[in-house]
C-alpha cells in the first residue's frame, strides 16, 4: 500500500499496473476505514457494558401520546454488538414511525433481517418495508438517554394509508 508508483523522476513504473494497482488500492482503503470505524463501536460498546453496574433498574418515562411504549431489548449473558448503520433525521406527525415510537436521532442497529453488514446503502432497507407493508418489523434503535444510550427495540408496522409520504413516515440517513 505504500510502495510508490512512480519512478524517482516521475514516470509511471513499468514493472507494475498501475491502474489497477490504483483500482486495488481504492476498493482496500473504504474496508481498511470500515473496520477502523467498527473497531472504534466495538470499544465503545465494550466500555459502555463494563461501566454499567449489574445491578441497576431503568425507570420508564410516561408521556400522555399514543405512541406504542418501546420494549427494552432483552440483555442476555454473551450480548452480540449491532453496529449502527443509520440514524433518524426526521420523523412525521402521525406516521407509523411515529406511532411505534421512533424518535428524530435514533440510530439503527438492526431493521428487521437487516443490519449493519447488509444493509447496502439502505436498499436492503426499502426492500424489508415493501416486502412487510401491513405486516410488523421488529426495530433496534439506539437512542441517547440522559448521559448514555439505550437499546431499544420498537415495533414498526409500514402502511401507505397513512396519509403521508413513504410507508414509514420517518427519513433515515446511512452513516
């Protein structure tokens, strides 16, 4: 990754491809800062489960809307780390979104079959709510509460007679 690709003068070497040496190097450098970023979650989420105390109680807010109350996702003794793959940028009055309880700055980890390492730039996304309209997905979102984050898991149920735009009422941005 580091050998240069020209001679001491300038030229191109012509004992290598260079393109595709090129090409090679721009699929490698995307993974190489994937697995950085993934790294990074990991630590975090290592950090975060080592700081909690085992033995704490959450106190659930109640609020007067309507919206479904979110179930915490069940925490089991080998817990598996979801990554996040995007994040709720807005969310429409009414909406099914709404309605199951997603809130602007959730980030999702897993929504329905889909996760971090198949989700394709979302497309794996809009394919789950064609193929589940009328039908309930199973959401995991991380939602920051107070200093920390919780996982949450929400059920969502896409509709397109809801009188808005889209099936779910909420726009997603891929990090």
């Amino acid at each position: 990754m580091q050998t240069p690709l020209t001679t001491f003068d300038g030229y191109p070497r012509d004992d290598i491809d260079v393109a595709q040496i090129r090409t090679t190097r721009a699929r490698i450098i995307p993974l190489v800062n994937d697995v950085k970023a993934l790294m990074i979650e990991i630590e975090k989420a290592l950090h975060a489960h080592h700081a909690e105390p085992t033995g704490t109680s959450t106190s659930a807010d109640s609020s007067s809307t309507s919206a479904a109350p979110p179930i915490t996702a069940p925490q089991t003794e080998t817990p598996v780390i979801e990554a996040v793959f995007a994040v709720v940028d807005q969310v429409s009055p009414s909406s099914p979104a709404e309605q199951a309880g997603v809130q602007v700055g959730d980030k999702v980890k897993r929504f329905g079959s889909v996760g971090a390492l198949n989700h394709e730039k979302l497309a794996k996304v809009a394919a789950e709510v064609q193929q589940n309209e009328n039908r309930t997905i199973s959401v995991l979102v991380c939602r920051a509460i107070g200093d920390g984050e919780q996982d949450l898991e929400l059920q969502l149920t896409p509709r397109r007679d809801w009188g808005g735009r889209g099936m779910l009422g909420c726009h997603l941005l891929p990090l």
